[in-house]
C-alpha cells in the first residue's frame, strides 16, 4: 500500500466524522490548516450570516491564519479578548461580551473516538461559548487531538495540554518545572473547569472542522 500513513489517518478521520454527526455536530474536513482558515472565512462564516465575532485561546486557530483574516474581514464586528493595551479588568469584560456574538471560534483539547469534546478551562470563557451563548460556534480540531475514550482524553489534558499550555503563557505552576499535573492550588492555575459536550444542541449550532494535520496541543 502506498502512503499508508495518509490511508491510516483518512480512516480515523471519517470514522470520527461519522460519530460527530451523529451526535448533531455539523461537520468539515480540510487537509490542513489553510484549508481549514479558508474554509471558515469563506463558507462557514458567510453562510451563518454572522456580523460578530469572537474567539477563545486557540493555537490551531493561529495556525489557521484566522487571527490575521478576522483583523482584515470588512463589515464584521471583532470582539478581541487578546487585543494589545487591555487591563484585566477589560480583558474579563471583552470574553463575557465574546458570549453574546454571532459567531465563536475555539479548539477543543480532545475529542473522543464517540465523537465527544472534552476541554479544561482557566476563565471559562472558552467552555461557556461552547456551551451557550454565541448563535454559532466552530470548533477546530487537529487530528492529533482524537483519543479513544473520556479516560483518555481526561489524562491527555492533565499530562500533555495542560502543562505545555502552562509553559506557553509562562504560568507560575508546578507544572512547568515537571512537566506532569500536580493538582496544585497555584493563584495561576489554568485548570479548573471541565466541559465535555456530547452533543450539538441545536443540531448543528456547533460546527466541527477536522483538520488532517497535527495542530495545537
């Protein structure tokens, strides 16, 4: 067989299509993350009719070119939670408003082989948009998050995402010295509340894209 390593991954990849929709998730697939980027900017987003926007913490969507494309959309209201030159203050009053758009960006730190998102939050901005709120959600998911059940999508957050986000945002938690969770009670601890959405409510209000290349952590 050849490329079986792109055969291995095109199965993984429609199965887990499969069991999103049948759990009332929309969903899409692209084979990287311009396609990804493209694909929201240019079908997704148009056709909700979405004159807000926000987002949540998301590497993926970085990588997506979303970020820079969001800046440069003519006739589309931006709520930035990240915008240069905020207080904190501002900052926590810029995600409550990011509750209340058209049309919400984020990633998921897993999704489960039953089709099933699972993510552990700071603020929990990202996990509320998810769960109420904007009229649409995307979710952007590289093909590096899919795991086989909530046990292991649970210990991929607290061993893997949760420590490498810490060491991204320079957090001053355990974790970052070793690598591992330590269930600490750290003033700066980014873990405290869970989601796991097992289905879209409504049907097809949060639109999943399956991305065919490793994004995110």
């Amino acid at each position: 067989m050849e490329n079986p390593i792109e055969q291995y991954w095109q199965i993984r990849l429609d199965e887990l299509r499969v069991q999103l929709e049948k759990n009332n998730f929309e969903v899409f697939t692209a084979e990287n993350s311009a396609e990804a980027g493209a694909l929201v900017m240019n079908k997704i987003l148009p056709e909700t009719g979405a004159k807000s926007v926000s987002y949540g913490g998301s590497m993926t969507m970085k990588s997506a070119g979303l970020h820079d494309a969001l800046l440069a959309c003519e006739g589309i209201e931006l709520l930035r939670p990240d915008e240069p030159g905020l207080s904190f203050e501002e900052k926590i009053e810029r995600r409550r408003q990011g509750l209340l758009v058209d049309f919400y960006i984020t990633g998921t730190n897993a999704v489960t082989e039953a089709g099933h998102l699972v993510n552990l939050d700071m603020i929990g901005n990202r996990v509320g948009a998810l769960t109420f709120g904007p009229k649409n959600v995307v979710v952007l998911i590289g093909r590096n998050k899919i795991v086989p059940d909530l046990d292991s999508a649970m210990y991929r957050i607290k061993e893997y995402a949760s420590p490498v986000n810490a060491m991204r945002l320079d957090c001053k938690t355990p974790c970052v010295k070793t690598s591992h969770c330590e269930d600490c009670k750290s003033p700066g601890r980014i873990c405290n509340t869970w989601t796991i959405t097992e289905k879209s409510f409504p049907k097809a209000r949060v639109k999943v894209v399956l991305i065919n290349e490793e994004l995110g952590f």
